[in-house]
C-alpha cells in the first residue's frame, strides 16, 4: 500500500516547551499539505525540551500524557499519524525518554521508552532504559520505531523486522560531527532489515553542539528516496511498503539466517 511520509526536521528550543510546540503547531498550519493517503509525520528526539537533562525535574511530563494529548489534537485536526518524537518522560523511579505513536484520531497507540542510553550525553545518569521494542499497526502496515542511539545496535534492529516490520521510523538528535555514521547506519540497516527507514534528525545548535539535520527515507533496497539538508526542513514522499515483502520474498535473508551459529551475548 502507499505511505505518505512527513519529516519535520526543526530545531530544537532549550528547555522551552511552549516554544517548540507552537514552532510545531505552525510548521503543521504551514507546511502540512492534507493527502488521501494515510500519513505518518516524523520529529526529532526530545523535541519538546532538548538535551536539558539537568532540569529534568522541571521539565518532564508525567508519563508523557500532555506531550501526547497536544500532538493528539495535531493529529485529530489535520488527520496524520505522528510518529517517532520523543519527549522527556517522567515515570515511576525516574525519566524516560519516551517515543511516541498517536494516530489520526487523537489516540496514544504506543510508547517507546529509549533502549539504549548514550554515555556521551549522560543518558545513563537520568533515565530508565526501556527493555520492549514498539511494534505498531499504521493503517495496515507493520512498523515500529526506536530513537538515535539505538539504530547502532544492528542486533536490536533485526528483531523489528523479524517480527515483521516493514517500516521503522527513527528520532534523533545526531551530531554533525558524526554525521556520515548517521547516513551509513541508516541504509545499512534499511538494507539488512530489507525495510523502509525514516529518520528525522534535528538541525541547529546546542551550546557547542551542531546537530547534522540530513533526515532521510530509505527504500528496502537502500536507495534514498528523501534526504534533507542541514538546516531546517520539511519533507513528504510517499512510499509503496509492499517493496519490503516483495524484496524479502526475491532475497530470502531471513529464511537463510542459521541462528545457532550466532553469538548470544
């Protein structure tokens, strides 16, 4: 079936909520283009406050629900799907930083909170990492989605698609400095996972941290259908998803797979 695919690659206001939720509110009133097809709009990592892990406690959203209940009304308005941002959750004995997937009629369909925390940003002092994959329905279609970090963890990833992900969708706040392993990861597990990929990354700047923007869709082939630039952007292509199961059918990775032989730690 065809998949309208939306990036908003914004960036980021430090620890300003409203901020951020009014750049989003604006982007959808100016840069949202209504489509009969089912549409999925994707944005960065910790959209809502940014890396000010040290505010936490002011910061965070109890379990999420405001940062739910406004992209909610979004997606009620403008019928689209949100997937993938991330906010800074406050949960029992902690934070998380939880993804989210609401659907066009307002409702929280999943949580993700974010698997693998990265030291260099001190992840591992302030949340709980999350230990379930999100594996959702999107109109018909298996996807699932993760956040940053985690798309280095290739072992991670073929879960997703062994459990039949046909898209994954992917947040992220991802250096500029690191950029080429971003754009690298995300083929490579695109074509190892024979699966759509979109990521969203932010652009801008974090005190002297420069984010890499360059969000992109990558066909099961590994082809780039969609790539943005370093700065601000918004993007939307569409996507035929039964290219992952015609691939899969034409090179049968996974039935080749011997399991047995394969490191368990």
């Amino acid at each position: 079936m065809k998949l309208r695919v939306g990036i908003f690659q914004i960036d980021v206001a430090l620890a300003d909520v409203e901020s951020n939720k009014q750049k989003i509110e604006h982007w959808m009133e100016t840069r949202c283009v209504r489509s009969d097809l089912p549409t999925a709009i994707v944005i960065p990592e910790l959209w809502t406050v940014g890396y000010r892990l040290d505010k936490a406690i002011e910061l965070a959203d109890e379990e999420g629900r405001q940062t739910a209940e406004f992209l909610g009304s979004l997606a009620r308005r403008y019928n689209v799907w949100f997937v993938g941002g991330s906010t800074l959750a406050s949960v029992p004995g902690g934070y998380a930083n939880r993804g989210q997937v609401v659907s066009p009629d307002g409702k929280l369909v999943k949580n993700y909170d974010k698997a693998h925390l990265i030291r260099l940003m001190e992840e591992n002092k302030y949340f709980i990492a999350g230990r379930e994959p999100s594996l959702f329905d999107l109109a018909g279609v298996k996807a699932g989605n993760v956040i940053c970090y985690d798309i280095r963890f290739c072992e991670w990833l073929r879960g997703y698609a062994l459990a039949g992900a046909e898209v994954l969708f992917v947040a992220a706040q991802w250096p500029l400095s690191r950029a080429m392993h971003w754009t690298a990861l995300l083929r490579a597990r695109a074509i190892e996972n024979q699966m759509f990929v979109v990521a969203c990354n932010r652009a801008g700047t974090s005190g002297k941290t420069a984010f890499g923007g360059e969000s992109t869709v990558i066909d099961p082939y590994g082809e780039i259908l969609f790539k943005a630039g370093g700065d601000e952007e918004a993007g939307f292509t569409v996507i035929e998803t039964s290219r992952a199961s015609e691939f899969r059918n034409f090179l049968t990775v996974f039935d080749d797979r011997v399991p047995e032989i394969y490191p368990r730690n």
